[in-house]
C-alpha cells in the first residue's frame, strides 16, 4: 500500500485506464462525428452552387421542386447539425476529472450525431445525383450567357464605330444616334449579369441587343448608298414628270382623231385624260421639291416615302396617256376586221370545251354552262357589232370580248384545279 499511496501516477490521479480509454473513445469519436460535420457542410455548400445554377435558369415548376426539396433537406441538416454542435458542447472531453460514465454517455452521443450527419449526407447526395440532368442543362445554358453577352457588345462597339464614321463623312443620322442610345439601359443590365435578370432573360437581351446594334450599323454603313440611291431616283423621277408633261400634250390629237372616226361610246371615259396627266404632273414636281427638302434635311424615311407617292403619280398619269393610244390601235384594228379578234376569241373557247370533255362523257354542268353562255355572248357581240351601222360601237365589242376571255380562263383554271386535287 506504501508503494501505491507513495507519489502515485497521473492515471491514477485521473481515474485510471479506463477513464482514459473511455476518453479515448470519447474524443475519436467526437473526431468522427466532426470530420462527418465537415463532409456534410462541405456538400450543402457545393449542392447549394447547383440548385442555385438550376433555379437561375429554371424557373418551371420542376426548376422550383428543386428548390423546394433543397429547403427541405436544409432544414434536415440544420437539425442534425444542431444535434452534432449541442452534443460536443456538452461534454468537455479535456477536463481532468473526467469520470468514464461521462465520457462513455459523450462517446455514444457523438457517434450517434455522425450516424445522423452521415445519413443526411447521404440523402444530400441521393439529391445531387438526381438533379444531374438538370444540373447538366443550367450549365449548358449559362455557358451560353458570356457569349451572347460579348456578341452583344461587340455589336454595339461596332454600330458606335459605323455611326461616327458616317457622322464624320457629313451625315447627321441623328435617328441613329438615339437608337443607339437607347441600347445603353440594356448594356447595364447585361453587365449586371444573369444572377440579377436570370440566365433566358439575359440571354434574350443580349439577342435582342446585338440584333438592333447590328441593324443600326448596317443602316449606318448604307447610308452614303441610300444617299445616292435617292439622289439618282429624285433624277430619273424629275426626268419623268417632265415627260409626263410633254406626252400629255400629245393626247389631245389622238382624242380628235378618236371623235372623228369612232363613235362617243368609244372616247367619252378618256375625256379627261390630258387633264389628268398635266394634273399628275404638277403634283409630282411639287412631291419631288418636299422630297429634295427632306433629302437635303436627311430624312431619309420621309424622303423614300414622298419618292414612293411620286413614282405612283407618274405611274397613273403615264397609263392614262398610254391608255389613249392604246385605245385608237384597238379601234383601228377592229374597225378594219372584227374577224381576226373573233377568231382568236373562238379559238379559246373551243379549247376550253375540249378540256372540259376530256375523259368524260358529259361536261360537268359548272363548266358547261359558263362555256355555253360565253358563245352566246360572242354571238351577240359580233351581232351588235355588224348591225351597229355607219358608227357601230367597237369599244363595246373589244370590253365584251376581253370578258368572255377571262370567263373562259377562269373555267379552264377550275378544271385544271379539280383535276390536279384529284391525283
């Protein structure tokens, strides 16, 4: 006993060897249950990164179940995290008394939140494992957004660069300008980036960026074109109005010969035809000085759409005055043989009347009918024509064939229908 009381041990003094072993197990296993702590916090971390790059992307309900499950697990894993940190502040595993009772219920308790943060760290990563795909299709989506949003501003860099280009060949292209400037609250949001705006959106944006940047620069690198082009129309219009002018002073002798030989049913409509054309004339010369001035102000909208108004004046004064000559050539001709026009109208009727028949027994009754009234019509035309007397109405005789031309080609494009949807 003298040998045992004399000075003894540290262990002694501690409780023994199983004290020590006791708290030996103790802190391997709060060791455990720390590096278990650690893998788990590591994992939130790293599965947080993908369920935000999911919902940054994904905002459809499966983006949103995402969320929601990782909520769910969240709240898991601050319980067991919460049942770990309580467990090892209840025990301090260094005090010198340390009774083995104690460091056995703190062993036990430690090795069960382990057991816990290991189980949630593996439904953690049940979850990651199923979210792959749609992990996969975020990222490829968000490695979309830095390239579309550097296409984007390399298109406004260079619709800046084609504008001040111009600007410096003496084009004001003021319209330009502020559609340019209107693309700056966009480039601000696509530098605030796809956290802010979501992935789509931004990448829309940068689309539609880069789409109106590039359209301001191709309409800045035409505009010397577009310049000229209006200059070279304003040109060939001004030409044109003139010559209006002058062949409308032609029309009159082609009226008087038209009164002369044919009767007023042939040249009443085209009275006021000279009339007309001087009349077309005038509007488009003064049309073509309110273009010169918005040209001369770069209006080019205003300027292309005057030159459009100009161009369709013409278009009606140069019809009328062709209309006229036109007329007393047709006259001409049917006044020397009414046959020749007969025979051409014939021809095209009988045409139609065999394709009608082909393969059939009988015509079908909706071609038959408009057919067989068109030669009663020609009949009666030609009739009227050669019993008009000294005067007949030749005009009426040419308006009365071209109908029957175009009865005929519209039951000869019916049957062609028919017969095509029927194969």
């Amino acid at each position: 006993m003298a040998a045992l009381s004399g000075g003894g041990t540290r262990w002694w003094g501690r409780g023994g060897g199983r004290a020590e072993s006791a708290r030996a197990e103790a802190q391997a296993a709060k060791d455990a249950a720390a590096t278990a702590f650690y893998e788990l916090d590591t994992a939130q971390r790293e599965a947080r990164i993908s369920v935000e790059t999911i919902t940054a992307v994904d905002a459809s309900p499966a983006g949103r179940k995402v969320a929601a499950d990782f909520r769910a697990l969240g709240q898991r894993i601050d319980e067991v995290s919460h049942a770990y940190i309580t467990a090892v502040d209840s025990h301090d595993l260094d005090r010198d008394e340390l009774e083995t009772a104690v460091a056995q219920q703190a062993a036990r308790e430690l090795r069960h939140a382990k057991e816990q943060l290991d189980r949630t760290r593996g439904e953690l990563e049940r979850f990651v494992r199923a979210i792959a795909p749609q992990l996969t299709h975020a990222e490829d989506q968000l490695a979309q957004v830095a390239p579309a949003v550097e296409r984007a501003r390399q298109a406004l860099l260079g619709a800046t660069r084609a504008l001040d280009g111009v600007r410096e060949s003496g084009f004001g292209a003021d319209e330009l300008a502020a559609r340019l400037a209107a693309l700056s609250p966009e480039l601000t949001r696509l530098n605030q980036g796809a956290g802010q705006h979501g992935v789509r959106a931004t990448i829309r944006r940068a689309e539609d960026v880069q789409r109106r940047a590039e359209a301001v620069r191709e309409e800045a690198r035409r505009l010397p074109e577009q310049a000229a082009e209006i200059d070279r129309r304003l040109a060939s219009l001004r030409t044109r109005a003139q010559a209006l002018a002058t062949r409308a002073d032609k029309v009159e002798p082609v009226l008087s010969e038209l009164r002369r030989r044919f009767s007023a049913a042939c040249w009443q409509d085209l009275q006021r035809v000279p009339a007309q054309a001087q009349d077309a004339s005038r509007q488009a010369e003064a049309k073509l000085r309110e273009a010169q001035a918005a040209r001369d102000g770069q209006r080019w909208a205003d300027a292309t759409a005057l030159l459009g108004s100009v161009r369709a004046l013409l278009n009606a004064g140069d019809s009328a005055v062709a209309a006229a000559g036109e007329r007393l050539d047709r006259l001409n001709e049917v006044a020397f043989s009414h046959a020749q026009e007969t025979e051409r109208v014939r021809f095209a009727l009988r045409d139609a009347q065999r394709l009608a028949m082909a393969g059939r027994h009988t015509p079908d009754p909706r071609h038959a009918r408009p057919l067989d009234d068109a030669v009663a019509r020609l009949e009666r035309a030609v009739g009227a024509l050669e019993d008009g007397g000294r005067h007949p109405d030749y005009w009426h005789f040419l308006t009365e064939l071209d109908a029957i031309r175009e009865t005929v080609a519209g039951v000869v494009r019916d049957i062609r229908e028919q017969r095509g949807a029927a194969r």
